[in-house]
C-alpha cells in the first residue's frame, strides 16, 4: 500500500460493490473518501470485512434495491466476468442484463455518480470476442458516462506479483469532458524477497519436504520482473512450480491445488515453500496492521479473489488530477 501525503477525495464518498475483504475501500480511504455503502455475499469476506472496516456489507446485490442505496460521488465494483448474451445488433443496457454488471450499471442508472472505477480479469477484455467488454462500453455511455479502459499489471507499480487486470473507469459526460490517462509504469525495486516474513514457528509448515523436487541449473543470482523458474514438485503443474524470490510472484489464486496451491512455491533458506497468508496479502497491497482471516484456506482465497491496492491507489490518483483539473472536486 502506497503512502499518500494529500487526500484529494476528502469531500467524495464512494460505495463499495462486490466488495471482498475491501481492497478498494482501502484505496479510496487511503485518499480521503468516505464509503456510504458495501455489498457482499461471501459470508467470510463479510466477517474479515466488518472486522477491519467495523461494518458488515449487505448481502446478495441483486436483492438489493437501488433506491435504498446512499447517494455517492464514486462507484467502485470489481464485478464477477459474466458472459452475455448477443444475438444480433448490440442492444447496451438491456443486454447487461441477467448478469451482475446489470446491478452496478441499475444503481449507476438511479444515483448517477460522477465516477465509476471498476476492475476485472485480464481475460475480460477478451471474453466473448471482445464482445463482453464492449457490452459494458456501451451500456455506461448509454447511462451517460465517458469510458476508459486498460490492462495494467501490478508489477509496474510496485507490486511483484504477475497480475494483469482490466481497469474501467467512467466520467459522468456532463462533468464537461473529463481528461483521463492511467499512471504510467515505472520501474520495479523491490521483489519477492522484499515481503517475507521472518523465518519462525509460522513459516515452519509451509515447506515442501518431498523426494520429488527438482531443480534446474539455473542460477538466482539476479533480479528480474518476472517469475524465475527453479524447479517442480512432481510433475509441474500449476500450484507445483518452483521460483525464486529474486523475482516477482506467480499470480496469487482462490482456486487450484499442488504442493504450492494458490501461491507458487519459493526457494528459501534452501528448501521450497508456499507464502504465508500475510505474505500473500502484502504481495496484494495490504498493510500489515490489515486482519485477516485465521482460517488458512480462506485467506488465501480471499487474497486470490482481491485486487491489488497499490494499483487502485494509483489510478485513483489520476481520477483526482482528472477532476481537479476539470474543477468538478
């Protein structure tokens, strides 16, 4: 998580939709905004969420009236990637529906916020041909909005972690125009290395102790912003890798299985392991002082679904300078 000196949004609220463990309300809280709403479903996300947050987001959004919802400056919604449906001519709001983009683009339709700031999959810019993506182009310019769009890695902002992402952000089009560029990248410092934690009692059950690990020739003497390739625990499949933490980190996961599920494995003090669920969540941008769950299994998962602060922290960023300088904050 970036530090940041000014708080640009101090006068803004946000809503927190899909909310997980609350990545973005870290981000935006980071700045000055105020959250006047959360939705969540998962029941343990919820109870991670109230625990850092001290309340516990509303349940399943598509029982959610959008009238009851609090007025907003900002809608913030990392929404599942859902498939349309499109026979034909490309119909925007009426073919968002039936999915759950459907529910952030009704409460969008009702409060008309001046920004909508939301993330996905790598993936879902190429999702049905494209077409999944162009569906929410249209749907948000039908509701009015200005729409921006890019595949951002985390590595280029800080974060080792290989994690490629479609950010979306939308202008109210009678704002006046709003110019917006997302941050540019710059050069990666720090590596997997760099968010160990001490070795201890907490670490001890995460290595790999079997006869099947092999290793290739290669030497870790170097850094690099991409994933170094050691060895394999069995055959190699994913969640069986193992790399250095010279490099940057695979892509944390909610789902999958292996000696190293959800994680990757490392080569440290000279055996392999898996991270550490608070390693994990600083590889995701989550501060130290952040609870999370004591359920193992959980955490990683809730990781593996999250987004990476750092980014949002950045992009929300240029979303000020873009109202700034339109003088709509």
């Amino acid at each position: 998580m970036v530090e940041v000196s000014s708080k640009p949004f101090s006068n803004l609220s946000f809503i927190d939709l899909f909310a997980g463990i609350g990545g973005f309300r870290l981000a935006l809280e980071s700045l000055g905004a105020r959250c006047v709403y959360s939705s969540e479903w998962d029941k343990q996300a919820q109870n991670v969420y109230q625990e850092n947050f001290g309340e516990r987001p509303e349940g399943d959004i598509t029982k959610v009236d959008e009238k009851t919802i609090p007025g907003h400056d900002i809608c913030c919604a990392g929404f599942p990637c859902q498939a349309f449906s499109i026979s034909g001519k490309m119909r925007g709001f009426e073919d968002s529906r039936g999915t759950l983009f459907f529910d952030v683009a009704r409460i969008v339709k009702e409060k008309k916020p001046k920004v909508v700031f939301m993330e996905n999959v790598r993936n879902f810019a190429r999702h049905d041909g494209g077409r999944t993506l162009q569906v929410v182009q249209k749907t948000m310019e039908d509701l009015g909005y200005d729409f921006y769009w890019k595949v951002l890695s985390a590595r280029d902002y800080g974060v080792p972690q290989k994690r490629e992402r479609v950010y979306m952000v939308c202008f109210r089009k009678d704002l006046g125009g709003v110019h917006f560029e997302f941050p540019k990248a710059f050069p990666l410092t720090r590596h997997v290395e760099d968010f160990l934690l001490d070795e201890g009692p907490q670490t001890a059950a995460l290595y790999c102790d079997r006869y099947d690990v092999f290793f290739n020739p290669k030497k870790e003497d170097k850094h690099s912003n991409r994933p170094i390739k050691l060895g394999i625990v069995n055959k190699g499949g994913q969640g069986e890798r193992v790399y250095s933490t010279k490099g940057i980190a695979v892509t944390l996961s909610a789902y999958g299985g292996g000696a190293f599920a959800k994680t990757g494995g490392y080569l440290i003090n000279g055996k392999p392991r898996r991270l550490h669920p608070r390693e994990c969540a600083r590889l995701m941008g989550y501060p130290d002082s952040y609870k999370i769950s004591k359920r193992p299994n959980q955490a990683y998962k809730q990781f593996g679904n999250s987004v990476v602060v750092d980014v949002l922290q950045y992009i929300a960023l240029q979303i000020a300078a873009a109202l700034e300088a339109s003088g709509k904050i």
